[in-house]
C-alpha cells in the first residue's frame, strides 16, 4: 500500500473512536481522509457528508451503533481532512463517484447502506443509480437534486418571501450591474482569485445559507460591515459550492429523477424537515412519486440542519430501521 495510503488504528476505549484511519490516494493529486468506525464484519455503511466542501465530524460516527455496524466516513476530495485542502481540479460528480467505489474496493465491501444528507443525499442518488447492485439500503435527510432549479427556490424565492431583510443584505453585497443575476454573480465573484472580491461574496453568501438552513436561526442579517474584515476567518464550503453550482453539478439537468428507476428495489427512507426551506418538501416528494420503494419520513417543526429538533434522532432510527429489514 503507498505511503499516502498508510492504514493507521486506534485504541478503542471509546466505541466511536475509528477503527481505522488512512489518506487514500485515488488520483489527480488527491489524497481523501478515510475513517472505519464501529465493528469489523458489521453491517457495512458509509456516510456522505453535505457541502459540497464541508467535511466530516466525529458526531457524525455516533449516527452508526458501534455494535451492529462498520462504517466508513470520508472526506470528499478538497474537503475536511482531503488533501490538497479546497483542491477544485478533478473535482467533480464523477471523481466522487469513483473514489467511493475505490473505497469500498479497498475494504472488501459487497455492498453497503448508504446515509447522506442535503448534497450528501446529491452524492448517494448518483453514486446508488451509478452502482444499484453495490446497495443494500439508503438514508437520506433533505433531498438536493443537484439542479439550479432548486437553488433560485431557495435563493431567489423562499429568501425573499421568508426574510425579505437579509435578501436586501444579499443583493446589496453585488454591484448593482449584477443583481439581476445574482447566482451567476456570487459564483463568480467566490471563484475570483482577489480576495477582495471573493471574501465578502463568501461570507454573505455562507451567512445566508446557514440561516436558510436552521429553523430558529440565530442571526437573519449579514454583518455587511464584518463580511468586509480581512482578519476574520473564512469559511471554506462558499468555494467548492461555487464551483459545484456554477457546473450543474456535473449533471445533465434532472438527471436524478430521470434516472430513479435504477433505484428499484433499493429500500430508503428520506427524512425530510417540515420547514426546510434549503430542501424543501416538494423535492422529497418529487424523489419518492420516481423511487416507490423509498419512505418518507417528515419532521414537524424541523428545517434543513441535521441539529434541527427531531432531525438526527429520526436519521439513526431510519438507519436503525433499514438495518432490521437488511438482517431480518
């Protein structure tokens, strides 16, 4: 195995402590951070985290039993602990794909339950209508497609409409000449190598979607003072997003509906936040009319965040759910 490869273990005092760790090579000068958790011979799962860019976090392990299964959680290429950090070249739907089937060929996998979340559940649709055969089960929270459809809902209708405030805010960052695409705009603007350009359009644009993305969100208006501050930290999923969003995802448009007959015979239960105004209802809907063998499962009072009341408690009982169909 190459050096960047290296499999490294832990003790397991703590249940949740990975079993293993390891950088894995797969190409295009990437190496991707890959952990196991749980019990080796378990039910095999692996965990896809949102973003695009954001990363995996140790509460994320606490989603699996440690007694019943064998989980893998990764960090996608430029995200987390990947290496090079924020790297955008091969980068993409498809370099994604493969390197989750290099993963579950590095550990022997047959097949495997997938959990996904927001671009999470993006990831898991194309990877499980890529590879049905290679599925045993799926877990989805807040249904994204991955089309720009759904990100001028969430940007150019529910924004305005649900905090008419901060969609000032977002406008107001862009010069006038380019708030009649604002999109296309941010997009560009993020991607722009000056920093004076991209890390103001980056911190609006990760204020506006964090409060999208909470039920009770803390703050419903851009600093636009702050945005502007050199010295302050600057978030790192406004980026690879941007370079996402501004390629369609690597997709045809609606690629995931029209393809969702793949999914036949796949259970799944999507767990979907009443109020999640990011992955709004109407979308899961959409998945399920197209997968009949998925569950829908909603949550009141709940909107996109997996720490939304309700959200991550009804994520391990699916997990827990599909386990018993898979071991009855």
């Amino acid at each position: 195995m190459a050096p960047d490869a290296e499999v490294r273990t832990s003790s397991r005092a703590d249940p949740y402590a990975p079993l293993t760790s390891q950088h894995l090579a797969v190409g295009g000068g990437h190496g991707i951070y890959v952990e196991t958790v749980g019990r080796a011979g378990g039910i095999p799962a692996v965990y896809l985290h949102g973003g695009p860019g954001s990363g995996c976090q140790p509460d994320h392990r606490r989603l699996f039993d440690p007694e019943r299964f064998h989980a893998v959680l990764f960090d996608q290429r430029g995200a987390g602990r990947s290496r090079p950090k924020g790297g955008r070249e091969a980068n993409t739907l498809p370099h994604l794909i493969a390197d989750m089937e290099t993963i579950r060929e590095t550990l022997g996998f047959a097949r495997w339950m997938i959990v996904g979340g927001s671009w999470g559940a993006t990831l898991a649709l194309a990877y499980a209508e890529a590879y049905p055969d290679r599925i045993s089960g799926i877990v989805l929270r807040a249904t994204f497609l991955g089309t720009r459809s759904e990100l001028e809902t969430a940007f150019l209708g529910t924004l305005p409409r649900i905090y008419p405030g901060l969609h000032d805010d977002f406008l107001s960052v862009l010069p006038e000449a380019e708030r009649a695409q604002p999109l296309d705009a941010y997009w560009r603007r993020i991607l722009d190598p000056d920093a004076g350009v991209h890390g103001p359009a980056a911190r609006a644009w990760y204020e506006t979607e964090r409060t999208l993305s909470e039920h009770a969100p803390g703050r419903t208006r851009i600093d636009l003072d702050a945005i502007k501050e050199t010295h302050r930290p600057m978030p790192s999923t406004p980026f690879m997003e941007a370079h996402y969003f501004q390629n369609n995802c690597f997709m045809t448009p609606n690629r995931l509906l029209a393809d969702a007959g793949r999914l036949r015979g796949i259970p799944g239960i999507v767990i979907q936040g009443r109020y999640d105004f990011l992955c709004p209802p109407s979308t899961t809907h959409a998945l399920a009319a197209a997968w009949p063998d998925a569950e829908v499962r909603i949550v009141e009072g709940a909107g996109h965040s997996l720490y939304d009341p309700g959200i991550k408690d009804a994520v391990m009982l699916a997990i827990e759910n599909l386990a018993s169909k898979m071991t009855a």
